[in-house]
C-alpha cells in the first residue's frame, strides 16, 4: 500500500505506539493515521484470524500528534527509542 508516509522510527509499547513519520503535506496527517491504522489492522487480521473475532476493532478513533518542526530528528528517534527503556524501568517499580 502506497500510503505517502515514511517512517523514520516506531517503538511498540503494550497499549499504543510511538511513530515519527513523514507525511506529504498534500496527504495530511489525519489521512495518514487512518490509511495506516486501517492497513495494519488488515494485515494483523490475516495474520493472526483471531482477532476477528477477539475484537471489533484493533485500534480506537484517538490519535495524538506533535509536529517536531526544528528539532533535531536524531533527539526525536532517541526520545522514541527510549519509551521502550522507560517503561521497563516503570514495570519493575510497578
């Protein structure tokens, strides 16, 4: 799928996902997040069948998104790379 995104960096923590992407402007940020959620969510379902049934949908409506404008892309992919370490750290407190 063509989805005029690419993606620089992405992290997978248990309950949401953490993607530094590039949108075209002309694409937009909402339709990007939803060709995206829409396309994993087909490829998940003809992976793991299951999930068709487990659940009626795989992901929710909500986003949140932050544009990095100046910021280095190195300290963004660093800062998503880092969720991972972090909430680790947060399990073993727990």
């Amino acid at each position: 799928a063509n989805l005029s995104v690419d993606i620089l960096e992405m992290e997978i923590m248990p309950d949401h996902v953490h993607i530094l992407m590039e949108v075209a402007p002309q694409f937009g940020i909402h339709k990007a997040v939803k060709s995206l959620k829409g396309y994993t969510s087909k490829v998940l379902r003809s992976e793991y069948p299951f999930l068709k049934t487990r659940m009626p949908t795989l992901w929710t409506n909500s986003y949140f998104v932050s544009t990095v404008g100046g910021a280095p892309l190195e300290v963004i992919k660093q800062y998503i790379e880092n969720q991972k370490t972090s909430q680790r750290q947060k399990d073993k407190l727990g």
